[in-house]
C-alpha cells in the first residue's frame, strides 16, 4: 500500500496496483482502534485493514482526512448564517426603527377623547406640584370667554390658572393650556395673559403635546398606550417634572407676529413680560402690528377684574 497526493493505493506482492481509493472518499470504521478499518465512504463491505507496525501510514491517512474534512463546507452552516444575519437585521430594524413608527403610530390613532383623559391624567401630576387650578365663581366663566374668544375654531383649548410652578404658561394633550398666576396678577394688560395663550397654543401646533409625551416615555409605555389606552402612570410623572424643568420650545417670531395679527392682540406686552434683553423681545416689539393703532379690546374689564381675583378665592 502506498500514499499519494489524493489517494491510497493498493498493490499486490508484485507491487502491481490493484485498486486506487480516493481519500476524500474513504472513512475509518473504528476511529481510534488497532489495527485501523477503512472502508469506501457508503460501502462499508469492502474494507482495508492497517496494521498497528504502519502506525506512521495511519497517521499520515488521518492526516489527509482531517484536512479534507475541514475543508468541507459544513452542512447548514450558510443557512445558519443567512438567519443570523436576518434576525441581526430585524433586530437592528426593531431597535432603531421600531420605537419612533410605534410612537408616531400612536400618536396618529389616539383619538381626541383619549387626548383628553390624558391630558387629565397628566393634570393630577402637574397641580401636585404647580397647586390646584385656580377657580371660582367670577374667574372661572370670564377666563373661558377669553379662552373662546382667542381659540373660537378650537373647542377643546381650555385656559386654566395655576398658582405656582417654574413656567409661566404650558400645555398639555386634550387642549388645556396652563398659565402662571402672575400673567394676571402681576400685569394689568390683559394682552399677556393672551400672548402667552398663544404664544402656547402655537408650540402645542407645531409639536403634538401627545408626542412631546411619548417622545419622554419608554417603549413599554408607547406600547401600553396602543393595547389600552392609556399611558402608565409612572410614565406622566416623569413626564410631569421634565415638562415643569425644561425650558420652552422656541417660536419662529414671523409666525408668532401673523398669530397675534389675526387674534387681534399687540405683541409688545407679551414681549416686555417675556424680558426686552431677549432678541425675540426686541423683534416682537418693533414688529408689532398694533404699533400705530388700538387692537381690539380682548375683553371687558369687569371680566379682566374678575380673571385677576381668580386665585384670590
């Protein structure tokens, strides 16, 4: 028996070849034992027995085998690369992808009624820390007349006073547009009060107050929403502290001015109560288009009175 490049071959005493076997072909049928068995890969009938003497043979055989072996390509090794390279994608989809078209999802499906419990949820967070709505019996129908007045195309926009907190006017979803105390009482120019209703209502068109919440929330809780309605209350809370910390989304000022035009209000107020070392002041001032002439009156003064006392009860 002799060795060659790819194949064993078998010779009789005269070292006439009787039979060549391809190595690639040829399997051991008792790996490790002497003497070594091979046999045709298939047809174990016919074998070659190795005497334990051509220990060097056996080695040089298992050689080739081993060899070969590796570098045959695996049964199913490019299935399972092909699937490990889709669950990567899909889970590279899901983890980048997913979150953001899940919330825009919601924020598209959540109807307005849904908007408003919400909203209402999120209200408890907010006035444990700003103090209840301000209300009472004179205030309360005199700031939804302004309220109607300013948003007559808008139903569910509700005004309400709070009487403490760091922002001197919010939103929320459903519509509510919450205002410091101090635009009423610290001012006697009902036009703050108005700007800053509107300078709110004009962030809340810009950037959906539901989105603003989803966009602070985890993916669980978009989820929840989606499966029942409702955001987890935990979810509100946080929302609720980063809405009262962080600081207002700023306002192109050629869409403020067009805002005030068409609701009749001055911007100069609202720009001094903002701070007139603000550059936004400044072009708000000088911009004003009520500059040369009296804006509308935005309401009665019996009902301006009755606003400033609001908290007062």
């Amino acid at each position: 028996m002799s060795l060659g490049d790819a194949t064993i071959v078998v010779m009789d005493m005269q070292s006439r070849a009787l039979t060549h076997w391809s190595i690639p072909a040829v399997a051991r049928a008792n790996p490790g034992t002497l003497p070594a068995v091979y046999h045709p890969d298939g047809d174990p009938s016919e074998t070659l027995e190795i005497g334990g003497d051509e220990i060097v043979m056996i080695e040089a055989i298992e050689k080739l085998r081993s060899a070969i072996d590796r570098s045959r390509p695996k049964q199913g090794r490019l299935r399972w690369g092909v699937l490990t390279l889709m669950a990567g994608c899909v889970a590279a989809v899901s983890f980048l992808w997913l979150p953001d078209a899940l919330r825009s999802h919601a924020v598209e499906v959540v109807p307005p009624v849904k908007r408003a419990q919400i909203g209402i949820a999120l209200l408890n967070h907010v006035t444990d820390r700003t103090g209840a709505e301000c209300r009472d019996s004179l205030g309360s129908p005199a700031l939804s007349r302004l309220g109607t007045a300013l948003f007559p195309d808008q139903p569910r926009r509700k005004l309400m006073i709070v009487p403490d907190g760091p922002q001197k006017a919010f939103h929320l979803p459903g519509g509510a547009i919450l205002l410091h105390k101090s635009l009423v009482e610290d001012f006697e120019d009902p036009s703050v009060l108005a700007g800053f209703a509107l300078a709110e209502s004009l962030r809340a068109t810009r950037n959906d107050p539901l989105a603003q919440v989803l966009e602070a929330s985890s993916l669980f809780a978009v989820i929840q929403l989606l499966t029942t309605g409702a955001v987890p209350d935990g979810a509100l809370k946080k929302y609720a502290d980063h809405l009262l910390s962080a600081a207002p989304r700023p306002i192109e000022t050629a869409r403020l001015l067009d805002l005030f035009k068409e609701k009749g209000v001055a911007t100069t107020p609202y720009a001094h109560a903002l701070g007139t070392a603000r550059a936004e002041a400044q072009a708000l001032i000088a911009a004003d288009p009520f500059k040369t002439t009296l804006p509308p009156q935005l309401m009665s003064d019996g009902d301006w009175i009755s606003i400033q006392g609001i908290c007062q009860s």
